[in-house]
C-alpha cells in the first residue's frame, strides 16, 4: 500500500477509532495517544493490509483491543474480556455520521450570515477566543461585538426552527 | 429539547470535527515522516549493496591488470599515477606506499587523495616537504592523465582545507573555510561514468576529479 493509498484510506478512519477509543477509555487525550499508536501499528503493517477485506472493521479492532490493553493495564488487577465497554462498530459510525452532519449544518448556517457576524461567531464560539481577543481582531468595541453575537445568534435559532 | 440546546449540539459537532482534522493533519506528517526515514534507510542499504559491487570491480581490474601485466611484461607499472594539477604542476602519487610527491612548489598543506584499492578506500597524506622544495619525479613511464578524464576543477582559497568522500557513484568535494570559520560546506558533487572508480585530489590551490574507467595509458 503507498503512502498516498494509505492517507486515503485509513487516516479518514481516525475519526471512528477516536470515537471508539473515548468510549471506551472515558478520556479525551488518552484516546488520541492510543488511536496515534494503532495508526503507526497500521502504517507498519500496510503491506499486509491491501489482503484485508474490510480495513474499516480491522482497523477498529485493532483500537479496541489497544484500549483493552489500556484499561487492563489501569486496573492493574485481571480484568475478563468480557467486562470491557462493550461497543459495537455500528454504533460508533452512527455517532461519527451525526457529528459531521451537524457539523456540515451549522457551517452552512453560518456561511448565511452576514461576513462580520460570522467571523465573531466562529472566533467565540468555534476557536473559543474571550472578547478582548475578538475586540483586538475585529477592531471593535466589546459592546459591539455582544450586540453582533446576540444578533447572529438570533437568527441560527429562527434558522433552526424552520 | 430547546433551540438553544440544539444549537449549542452544532457548535460541539463543529468543534469535534475540528479537532478530528487537525488529528488527521498530524497523523499525515507523521506519516510522512515514517515514509522518509524510511526511503533514507533503504538508501543506505543500497549504496552499501553498490560500494560492494563496486569493490568487487576494482578487485576484478587489478586481477585483470596484473594478469595482462605477466602476459605483456612491457606493460607500466600502474601502481603510481601522475596527476597534473595544472599547467605547470603535477603530483606523482604511489598506490603502493601512499606516498604523493609534487614536482613544484606547492604550498605547504596537507594533500588528500582518495583511491579505490579493491574494496578499501585509501586515504593517503601526501609527503609534500614543508620546505618547499621541489622533488623530482623518478619514473621510468609516465601516466599523463588525458584532458577527457577531467570530471571537475574547483579553486580553493587559501588556508581552506579540501577534502573528498566518495558515496555511491557521487563524489562529494567538501571545504572547511577557515575564514568563514566553522563546520564545512559541500562544494559540488559528481557521479562516474558506469562503475568505475574514482580517484579525486584537492589541496590548495585546486581540486580535481578524474573518473579512472576514463584513463588511458601512454607507455612513452
């Protein structure tokens, strides 16, 4: 498998096993480390994986057994297989859709606003900057920037409603 | 649910996504990277593989050499070479006793040559005598290295020391500009003709290059 196969198709993958992964570790950061690991196990093992009939299903449970290895590993005490969250690849592809469907919603909601209501939005919202941030970007005065937000946000609801 | 609950579910879906494209963006270079220490890796093993070849070539022309050598007993003795290095000056280096004596008045530096000598590389540091003074050559036969051997020339300045390392079919002509100062630049590269060995002097003054597959001998 080149590189350029493997970024096409087992990265985009990265999504569901961090889903996965949080599931089951209940930890933001220490999902990312253990999905990092399962995509260099992958990488390793490229060759092998153009034999695979279904990357997707693989690929998963390779983060599911890593996560397995975490938990037990936390424990510290023995810990069946069958206690472990118990999540099945359905589910997480499901959570995955509706995470880039919302997504893909509320950027085309934006991309309605007007161009300095939308900018706020994304900064305070989206990239969680505080208002003196958003003042100094925007060349405005916070009382400004408070009116635009309430503005915008005014009219994503009555978007929603409909 | 109310309306500002479903929007605050967009602005997380957003943010997750977000954070999923700058997790896929740095597994991506990571990737990248693996992939380039990769090829380095198997670049080495490579040009280990065609060093070998090499030194068995070289091995297979002096085997060659020295059997044409009994047959026509009027052969040179090829173990010493002249190397001009300019119009008026030359080097007589010896293969055998790694001993390079100049025939005019360099300066006093040291003089690296590199050679190829069955699967060894030699580096040889010339017996130039500090007093300057010219030593005449005592051959019998003279080897004058044709015009058409010439791979490069370089000018080195002065006080800079020149030297050359041989990777693959590229020789590398490295300088260490005392002006500058510190560590050492790369001044040009060149790739042989096939195979065959190449044998590079530098010392100040002037480098030069000559690929030996190229070498004819005179038998004046």
């Amino acid at each position: 498998m080149t590189t350029e196969t493997f970024k096409n198709r087992i990265i985009p993958l990265q999504c569901h096993l961090q889903m996965l992964a949080e599931r089951m570790l209940g930890d933001e950061m220490e999902a990312e480390d253990a999905v990092q690991e399962v995509m260099i196990r992958l990488w390793e093992q490229r060759d092998k994986l153009d034999n695979v009939v279904n990357i997707k299903s693989y690929a998963m449970q390779s983060a599911r057994l890593r996560c397995i290895d975490i938990i037990r590993a936390r424990k510290a005490t023995s810990y069946t297989i069958k206690e472990y969250p118990d999540i099945a690849d359905e589910e997480v592809a499901e959570e995955v859709e509706l995470v880039e469907r919302r997504s893909a919603l509320l950027h085309s909601m934006l991309d309605d606003l007007p161009e300095k209501q939308r900018q706020i939005v994304k900064m305070r919202y989206l990239e969680e900057k505080e208002i003196p941030q958003i003042e100094q970007a925007m060349k405005m005065s916070s009382s400004n920037i408070y009116t635009t937000l309430s503005r915008a946000m005014q009219t994503l609801r009555e978007r929603l409603k409909v | 649910m109310n309306t500002n609950d479903k929007i605050e579910e967009l602005f997380e879906a957003a943010k997750r996504h977000e954070k999923d494209m700058q997790r896929q963006q740095r597994i991506s270079e990571l990737v990248d990277q693996l992939a380039a220490e990769e090829s380095a890796t198997n670049k080495h093993t490579k040009r280990r593989a065609i060093w070998a070849t090499m030194g068995i070539a070289a091995g297979i022309l002096l085997m060659v050499s020295i059997g044409l050598r009994a047959l026509h007993p009027d052969m040179p003795d090829n173990t010493k070479h002249i190397v001009a290095l300019n119009n008026s000056s030359s080097i007589v280096i010896d293969s055998t006793s790694h001993r390079a004596e100049t025939t005019t008045d360099i300066s006093s530096s040291s003089v690296k040559t590199a050679l190829h000598k069955d699967m060894e590389i030699l580096i040889a540091e010339s017996a130039i005598d500090d007093s300057n003074t010219a030593t005449e050559p005592t051959l019998e036969h003279e080897f004058p290295i044709q015009d058409n051997n010439l791979i490069a020339e370089n000018e080195t300045q002065e006080n800079e020391e020149v030297s050359v390392a041989t990777t693959e079919k590229k020789v590398y002509v490295r300088t260490s500009n005392r002006l500058v100062g510190n560590g050492s630049q790369q001044r040009s590269h060149h790739s042989s003709s096939e195979n065959t060995p190449l044998m590079a002097f530098s010392g100040t003054g002037t480098s030069v290059l000559y690929d030996l597959g190229k070498i004819t001998f005179n038998n004046h």
